[in-house]
C-alpha cells in the first residue's frame, strides 16, 4: 500500500464552473488522478471542450449544464449523475460571480443577492444534495473552492467577500455535522490567480502590482497551482482531514 494515497480511480466527482480557469483545471487534475469527471457550468458548448481535452487524454468526463444560482437546475444534474454512475464520491463547488468591483457602500440590492444566490445559496445546494448521498454511500469529499477574500475582505470586493467567509463557515458546519458520517468538507483559498475571473485585476498594472506586492512569492498563481489542494482533498490521502482551510496564495496572508 502507498504511504499516501491520492488515487481517484472509482470516483465520481462533480466540478462546478469547470469549463475555464480553477474548475477547468481541477476538473483535468481529478480525471488525471482516475476519477470519472462531471462538468457543470452554464454553457454547454464550453463544458463539451473541456470533456473532449480529458477524454481525448484518456479520461472519463460529462459534461452537463447547470446555472447553480438555480434550484432545478442543481436538481436535474444530480438526477442525470445518479442516473449515470448511480453515486457521488467527490463534489468541487467552484462556480462563483463577482458582478461588483467598489464599495461597500454603493453596493446595490441587486449585486448583493446575485452574489449570494450564486456564491452561497449555490454551493449550499449543491453542498446539500451531494451530502445527502455521500451519507447514504457511508463516505464522501465536498470542497469548496472560497477565497483569501473570505479570511481577510479584499478591498473594493467587499460583498464578494462575504460570501467567500460564508463558504469558509458553510464548510466547517458541514464538516462538523457529518463527520459522522465518513464525509468530509474542506476549502480552498486561492489567492489572485490569472483566469477570466481576475483579468481586470491582472491586467490593471497598479492593481495587479500592488497585489503582488504583497505576495511573498512575488507573483499571481496560475490555476494548475490550485489542482494539488483539490486532489489531496479527494483522496483517500486527506482521509483525517475535515474543516480545514487551505490556502494557497503566495503567502499573501502570511
Ligand atoms: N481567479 C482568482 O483570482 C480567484 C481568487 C480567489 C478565489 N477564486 C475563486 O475560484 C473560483 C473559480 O474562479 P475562476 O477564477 O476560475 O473564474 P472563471 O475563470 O471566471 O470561471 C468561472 C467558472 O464558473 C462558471 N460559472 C459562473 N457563474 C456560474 C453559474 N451561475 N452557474 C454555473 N457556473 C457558473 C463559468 O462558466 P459559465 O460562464 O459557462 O457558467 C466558469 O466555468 C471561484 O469560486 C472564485 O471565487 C478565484
């Protein structure tokens, strides 16, 4: 038996928001370590580039459209999965929004709820339905892809921020309450890392450098930076961990 055992072979995990950036590239981390992959983003076209990339690898992946800000949505997909593999042994909620970049106090009603209905109500959904059948199954991995916004606000990202400390609180009440259970919840903290997400920050040269300037390592992260976080936390190789945070940021919070 391997020391540590990050093998996914048997799996099946759902990445949500994987038809770019971090959930593309943790979608292609999970198939790579042998877990059956599903996609879920809204367009369908963008998840059916991703599934052939992985199968075209020697993969296994389906890709499904879903708006997770949407509950029957978020219910069709979980029926389509359970209807094809008949289990869920991983869920990566990682589709988030960011509509609003400025102050709190000029944040409107409307920016508020789509933050929230797709950053929390979403991933507590999603967090819900599979934690149900994780429960049933006797064992399971939920990880939530939350930001370094929801340990310390980010500036002129306050709402955002909120929502990403709500994941980090989601987490550790999930991970608590099912513990029992043999399913385990952790997050993910990326710090600025280059994807459609972030390009206004990366490409405004004073944002970006005055970021990075405080980044120990002096530099934003690509999203394969995330994949090792993501498949430690599906595998059997993170079987004693639950609640836990990991950030992965440069050392920005450092
Ligand atoms: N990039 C950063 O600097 C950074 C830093 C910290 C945390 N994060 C977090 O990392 C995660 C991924 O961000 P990213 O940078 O990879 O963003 P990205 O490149 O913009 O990708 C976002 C993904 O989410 C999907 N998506 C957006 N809204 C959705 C919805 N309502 N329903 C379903 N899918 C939706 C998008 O596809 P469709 O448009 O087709 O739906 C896309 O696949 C997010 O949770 C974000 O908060 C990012």
């Amino acid at each position: 038996m391997a020391i540590a055992d990050f093998s996914l072979t048997g799996k099946v995990a759902i990445v949500t928001g994987a038809s770019r950036g971090i959930g593309e590239a943790i979608a292609r981390g999970l198939a790579e370590n042998g877990a059956t992959v599903v996609l879920a983003s809204r367009k369908q076209a963008d998840l059916d580039t991703v599934a052939r990339a992985i199968t075209d690898a020697g993969g296994a992946a389906l890709p499904v459209a879903c708006h997770t800000g949407k509950p029957e949505d978020i219910a069709q997909l979980f029926d389509r999965v359970l209807a094809e593999y008949g289990r869920v042994d991983v869920l990566v909620n990682n589709a988030a929004t960011n509509p609003y970049f400025g102050p709190m106090i000029d944040a409107t009603e409307s920016v508020f709820d789509k933050t929230f209905e797709v950053n929390v109500k979403g991933y507590f959904m999603m967090a819900q339905r599979a934690a149900r059948i994780m429960v049933d199954q006797g064992g399971g991995s939920i990880i939530n892809v939350a930001s370094i916004g929801g340990i310390s606000p980010l500036l002129m990202q306050g709402v955002y921020s909120m929502t990403k400390a709500a994941v980090i609180s989601m987490t550790k009440a999930f991970a608590s309450e099912l513990g029992g259970a043999g399913v385990r919840c952790n997050a993910i903290c990326p710090g600025l890392t280059n994807t459609k997400f972030a390009k206004v920050l990366i490409d405004t040269p004073e944002i970006h450098d005055m970021f990075v300037g405080q980044v120990p390592l002096g530099r934003h992260a690509e999203p394969r930076e995330m994949v090792g976080a993501a498949v430690y936390l599906a595998s059997d190789a993170s079987s004693y961990t639950t609640g836990s945070v990991i950030v992965c940021d440069g050392g920005y919070l450092a």
